[in-house]
C-alpha cells in the first residue's frame, strides 16, 4: 500500500516520503480500516511518541497521522460492535503506524461511526481537533455559561472549534490571533478579537479560562489576566505560567467515541463548522505536508477520491 513515512527527526516535515509499505494486519480487538481521508497535525514532529515505541525504541519510517476516516475493512479476534463496511472515524494509538496510508489498524475502541451524510473528508477533520476543544473547554476547563473564554488561534483548526463550542455552552468568547485573522475568528463564533502583534492581552480585563494553543510568553501573560479560581488550559507541553490563584491545566486528547459523536452531531445540525484548509490527494500530499508559509485550518489528504 501506499503511505507517507518519515525517514529524518532533524528534517521534520522536509523528511518525508510517500512510500509503498505491508497492508496491516488487524490484532487482537484491532480493526483495518481502508482510509479514504486524514488528518494532519504539524506538532506531530516533536512528540516523543513519533520516534520512539512505548518501550523506548527507536521506530523506523514510521507512518504520520493519526487522525483520519474511512470503512473497517476487516476485523482482529475478539473484535465487536463495528461490522465489516461500516464508516468510521477516529484517533489511532500515538505508538502505531498512523493513517496518512490506504489502510491503518486501529483499536477498535477508538472508533465512532461516521454518519452517512458526513464526508470523509470533514470526518476526518475532526478526531484530534474536536476533541481538544471539547476536553479541554468541558473536562478540564469545566466551562460554565456566563464565564469568559480567552480563545488563542480563534482562526486556527482547533482555536475555531473552541470559539464555536464555548459560545454553545454560554460563554463570552475574546479569539485571538494576528490582524489576517480577525474576520474568520469572529465568524467562527468569537464574540470580540484581539491582534496579538498589536493589541495588549492586559487590555481585555480579566477572564476565566484560558485555552491556550501557543506557548511561551503568550501563556505567561495570559494567565496573568485569569482571574481567581479561573483555568489556564494548555495543549502545548507542561504550562510554564500558572494564575496566581486559578489552576492550570496541561493535557493530551484521547480518543473518546461518544464525545466523537456529540461532535459530529453538531456539525450535522449545523451548530458546529469545522475550518478545513487545504485538501490534497495522497500522490500530492509531500509540498502540502511540508508547507514553505502559514496555512489557516486543517490540513485534510484525501486517499481515496
């Protein structure tokens, strides 16, 4: 089958290949699901989990992605309550081969059925970022309507979602982003926007959760402005700021099949818009995988037209 590898750590997205590489067999409780799109998370280079197996090995030309939808395609021993042909979509194990291929195994409880009237393209837009929004705004930001939420990335994949979900749940939202942003911000639900090259984060006052998808001194001055028994929710590695008297939160997303399913409900009815980018056929996916300038939105391949 075909699939896209990484071959270099130190080339990070430049060390890439599209390659032919073994159809998977399905483990125990695994399935093989035939990918026809998938999700691409350029932060994939720097985790730990890309490189190196749960038993600190080396992994060689591993397959990227982790995020994707498709049709199970065949099933592991022991494996129930997904039939042969059924859509799905999810999150692959960080540690296995991903889905950036024709074919990827996947933990079977993994998996959500993808409703018929979804393309795969917007189903496989939506494991890794819906589901950071959703756990980091309700399980661990434990959002509550009428509070305010500091929204970073408004217009990014996942800042998108967070605005638009925040607002469901009742909150004030203030996106932030650079000045190109603003409109797309505020149409994805943000209630005001603020330029980060040009405006002062000390000017918004004070709110009660931060989700925070940047890092560095952005997080240092926004859990400044968190006010007491807010929450910094950081996606970024171990917060490095924490609010004088508020909590701050540090978390990976897993895959969790009903929340999947509250989330694509949502885009369903229409209450939720996922911000797809570019999409790309897998033949062309090497220049869109590795970018030379900003790209708004998820980046979607689709593997098969």
């Amino acid at each position: 089958m075909k699939a896209i590898v990484a071959t270099d750590q130190a080339a990070q997205a430049a060390g890439i290949k599209l390659m032919q590489r073994p159809e998977p067999a399905p483990a125990i409780n695994d399935v093989v699901v035939e990918v026809h799109a998938s999700g691409f998370v350029p932060a994939e280079w720097e985790w730990p989990s890309t490189w190196v197996d749960r038993s600190g090995r080396d992994r060689v030309q591993p397959i990227i992605g982790h995020e994707f939808a498709g049709v199970v395609a065949s099933r592991g021993y022991g494996t129930t309550g997904l039939s042969l042909g059924q859509r799905v979509f999810g999150i692959t194990d960080w540690h296995r081969d991903g889905t950036l291929a024709e074919h990827a195994a996947v933990e079977a409880r993994n998996l959500a059925p993808l409703p018929g009237n979804v393309d795969f393209t917007v189903g496989a837009s939506l494991p890794i970022s819906g589901l950071t929004a959703w756990q980091g705004l309700l399980q661990h930001g434990r959002l509550q309507a009428g509070q305010s939420v500091l929204a970073h990335g408004a217009a990014g994949a996942v800042g998108s979602l967070v605005a638009q979900l925040a607002r469901e749940f009742g909150a004030y939202v203030i996106g932030t982003g650079r000045a190109a942003d603003r409109q797309a911000a505020l149409d994805f639900g943000a209630n005001e926007f603020l330029d980060l090259d040009s405006e002062d984060l000390e000017e918004i006052g004070g709110v009660d959760l931060v989700f925070d998808v940047i890092g560095g001194d952005v997080q240092r001055r926004s859990a400044r402005i968190i006010r007491p028994g807010g929450t910094l929710v950081s996606v970024v590695g171990p917060a490095a700021a924490r609010p004088d008297e508020g909590l701050a939160v540090d978390f990976v997303v897993e895959s969790v099949p009903s929340q999947l399913m509250q989330i694509v409900d949502r885009v369903r009815d229409g209450r939720l818009r996922p911000h797809i980018g570019t999409v790309a056929g897998l033949d062309d996916a090497i220049p869109v995988l590795n970018p030379t300038e900003r790209r708004k939105g998820k980046t979607v391949i689709r593997v098969r037209s």
